[in-house]
C-alpha cells in the first residue's frame, strides 16, 4: 500500500497496477500528478498565493483540478488501461 501524498485530492486508480495521486501543494500553489511507479509527472500552476484567502483557494484549485484530472487520465490509459478516477476530498485543500 502507497502512503497518501499530502494535499492529496484525486487519485487515478486502476482496477490493477499503480495509483496517479493528484495533490495540491500550498507553499507552490499547485497540482501536481504524479504516477505511484513510473517518473511520470505533472505541474499545473493554479495561480493561488499563500496569501490567499481559503475561498479563494479553493476556487483556484476547482478551476484547474479539471486539467489535472485529464492528464492524469491520459497517462493512466496510456500506461495503466482499464483506470477510474476516485475523487477524495477536492473541495477543502491541505493548508
């Protein structure tokens, strides 16, 4: 079992084979997707500040977490077929 990533929100989790974790990393403002056994990952800039309120926040990572999602989606099908995404908690990121 793969330890939960901090921040994490979505994961990409194949009937088999490795898990895609979706984070939201506050210091960076970003996503990132990143493929539990392969170098694959991605960077998506969301734009939040840490000055940012929470609602505000959350907002950002709403709007891009779409996008996360997509690739995470396109590399699992490329690399790991038969992957479902598992939403966990996208509405309240780790501060």
């Amino acid at each position: 079992m793969v330890a939960s990533p901090e921040g994490l929100i979505s994961r990409i989790q194949p009937s088999t084979g490795p898990a895609i974790d979706i984070a939201y990393v506050s210091h960076s403002g970003a996503l990132t997707a990143t493929c539990t056994t392969c170098p694959w990952h991605e960077h998506i800039d969301t734009g939040a500040l840490t000055t940012d309120p929470p609602e505000k926040e959350a907002a950002l990572i709403e709007r891009h977490l779409p996008e996360a999602e997509s690739l995470a989606q396109a590399h699992a099908a490329s690399q790991h077929p038969n992957a479902q995404v598992s939403q966990l908690n996208a509405a309240s990121p780790a501060t």
